[in-house]
C-alpha cells in the first residue's frame, strides 16, 4: 500500500465513522488549504471544513456515511479516489423526514500526502429536496417533465 492509499484509506474510514467526537480524526487527514464542495458550499480550510460537518449534526440526527466502494486514480494533476457512499439520517427540523441517498465524493492528494479536495457529486433535487415538505411539492413536477418515458413504464 502506498502513502497515498494510506490516507486515502484513513479519510475514508474516518468518513465511515464520523460522528462530533471523532471529527478530528476527519481533520488530521486534511491540507490546511482543503477545499470542500457539494451542491451547497463551496468553502476552503479547516475551520470551513468543520463548518459543514458541525452544521450537518446540528441539523441531523444520527447521520453516517456508509462507504460502498473506493476507486483510484491518478493523471499529471496527481493522485485521487473516488468514494461512493449512501448517507442516512433524519432532519430534526423535520422529524418525519428521513436521509437517504446516494453519492461519489472525488478526493484530491497533494503532495505532502493530504487531502487536497473533497469535492462531492450528488443529485440534491431528487433525492433530497424534492423529499422536504414544501419545496419537494413545487420540484416534483418540475423533475417529472424530464423523465423519459418508455415503453415498459
């Protein structure tokens, strides 16, 4: 195993285990100049970094990520990995609501070895916001006039 599969394994099952008491070991294996994306943020650093995820337990209640598969790459820009996973939870805002999808977060090694970026791939309309009350009853249709219909559905 390389460095690079070492961290990378490292951030994965630290990822696996996140809870608000083992965040840190999340933050030990990141660049200080990490950038984090989704299809809400864009931040960069440590402190935004803690940010998001001290914010994604304050909303939710027991949400983990369940790591399914870990794919590695590399090209002229550097060594990378491609976790997919499902997440789970509940919002407490809305009880009844419950967290499930799935997702490829794409994570970028530097050169000293750390986690460079974590930049997250997910459909937030149908699996997340068209599940919420209010907003998903306006996003509903909006998705279905894309759906393409054929002939066995």
């Amino acid at each position: 195993m390389t460095a690079t599969d070492d961290i990378i394994e490292r951030y994965a099952a630290a990822f696996a285990t996140l809870a608000p008491e083992t965040l840190d070991d999340l933050i030990a294996t990141l660049s200080p100049q990490i950038r984090f994306t989704d299809p809400f943020n864009d931040v960069t650093g440590h402190d935004a970094f803690r940010a998001i995820f001290t914010h994604m337990f304050e909303t939710c209640e027991s949400p983990r990520f369940h790591i399914l598969d870990i794919a590695h790459g590399s090209d002229d820009r550097g060594r990378r990995a491609y976790l997919r996973w499902r997440m789970s939870g509940r919002l407490k805002s809305w009880p009844r609501t419950t967290l499930d999808f799935e997702g490829v977060s794409e994570v970028h090694v530097d050169e000293d070895g750390l986690i460079a970026a974590h930049i997250d791939h997910w459909d937030s309309a149908s699996q997340l916001l068209a599940r919420l009350p209010v907003i998903g009853m306006l996003l509903r249709p909006v998705l279905r006039l894309f759906r393409v219909r054929t002939g066995g559905s």
